[in-house]
C-alpha cells in the first residue's frame, strides 16, 4: 500500500481560499457544511490527480483527526472527496513526526509521502514531504512531487 499523510489546513485549506469564504460567508454564501469549512476545488483536484495516478491510500495527520477517523471518513464520503481515508495518525503531544512514525512502525507501506505546510518532522522523514505554502495549499507541481515521490522504486 501506498499511504499519503495528508495534513489539511495550508494543504486543503489555504489561506487565500479561506479569505475567499469568510467573504461569501459575510453576505450570505455557504461557506461549511456539518463538517467545517469547505476545502478549496483546486487542490482537490490535484488531490485527485496524486490517487488517480498512484492508488495511495489516505492517512489523516491533520489536527482535524483529533475529531476521528469515522469524523473524517464520513466527511470524506459525504463530500465526494478524492482517495479513501484509511486511518488517522496517533496524537501525541502534537509532534507530527512522531505521530507519523508511531503511525509507521506497525504497518507496512510500500511507499509514502508527507504532504504538509510546515515541517515538524523527524530528520529522516523531511526526503518524504512535499511542502507545500499555505497560501496556495495543493498545487499541480506539487502534485507532481507526489507522484514521481510514490511511483518511485
Ligand atoms: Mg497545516
């Protein structure tokens, strides 16, 4: 299996995005749903274009998987949203390196990435993410990155 470790705001949820709903929101336009705000179009495409070219499975390293897996499956299935959510990172202490190598240890993966605006990762994680700015969130070179990164052997 192939897993993404997906963090969502920056990536999903970038800042430009955000100022763009708050405004919508401010005269009347939808902005959330039962689950948070909606996450940008852009990016989920480039979500998309990363499963459909790899079959990696989704792994939630996000604070939003503090709300749960079934939380974040649903949301997903609700939404329509590209990929499968596999599982959640562990939460501890908000050390998201650790978290992904709690996540690692027990479960075997033929390939994965990190894809994440900020960088608390172990050393030896940081050749596995694709950073991306979280006033762009998920961009097509990046989903790029991610690709070559998980088709690589
Ligand atoms: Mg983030």
């Amino acid at each position: 299996m192939k897993v993404i470790f997906l963090d969502i705001d920056g990536v999903l949820n970038p800042a430009y995005h955000m100022h763009a709903l708050h405004f919508h929101q401010k005269y009347g336009g939808v902005a959330e749903d039962a689950y948070g705000y909606l996450f940008c179009p852009h990016t989920l495409e480039h979500l998309a274009y990363i499963v459909e070219h790899t079959h990696a499975k989704l792994v939630i390293s996000s604070t939003w998987r503090k709300k749960g897996l079934t939380f974040m499956q649903d949301l997903w299935h609700h939404r329509g949203l590209p990929g499968e959510v596999v599982d959640i990172t562990p939460v501890i202490d908000n050390i998201r390196g650790e978290e992904i190598a709690a996540w690692l240890q027990p479960n075997e993966v033929e390939n994965f990435i990190i894809i994440d605006d900020e960088n608390y990762l172990l050393p030896n994680q940081v050749p596995y993410l694709v950073q991306t700015d979280m006033n762009y969130g998920l961009k097509l070179s990046d989903a790029q990155q991610c690709i070559a990164l998980l088709n690589q052997s």
